[in-house]
C-alpha cells in the first residue's frame, strides 16, 4: 500500500477536497464519485460524506491501495 502524508495549514480539510490536494484524483467528479462509489475507508470506516471532516491524525484509504495521512 503506497502511503503519503498530506501537511494541512487548517485546522480541518474535506474529504474531497483531500484527495483533490494530494493528487488522488484529478477532479472534484472523480473524488465525488468514488467516495460515493464506498471505495473510501476513513480511519478504517467505509465513509461516503465528501464533506468528512479531516483532522491532523486521520487517514483516508482509497481502494486498499493508497492511504493519505492528514498531518
């Protein structure tokens, strides 16, 4: 599993929006329609809100293949 610490400046960022920042997709469609698709886990947590909060210690896992470490 590739993993990748995303540096945030805020004190939370959104779910779509984190995958956008790091380069998981390339759009804003792309992050809505996996997110929807279930094929992102939150903290070990299947999550489908693309507002998801994100705070510093939180991971996002996309398709057990890449993981995003909100720092």
């Amino acid at each position: 599993m590739e993993s990748h610490n995303v540096k945030i400046q805020t004190e939370f960022i959104k779910l779509q929006d984190l995958l956008k920042f790091a380069g998981a997709v390339e759009t804003g469609g792309d992050a809505k329609r996996i997110i929807q698709e279930g094929r992102v886990r939150v903290n070990g947590e299947a999550c489908t809100m693309r507002g998801k909060k994100m705070r510093p210690g939180d991971r996002a896992c996309i398709d057990a293949e890449t993981e995003l470490v909100v720092t």
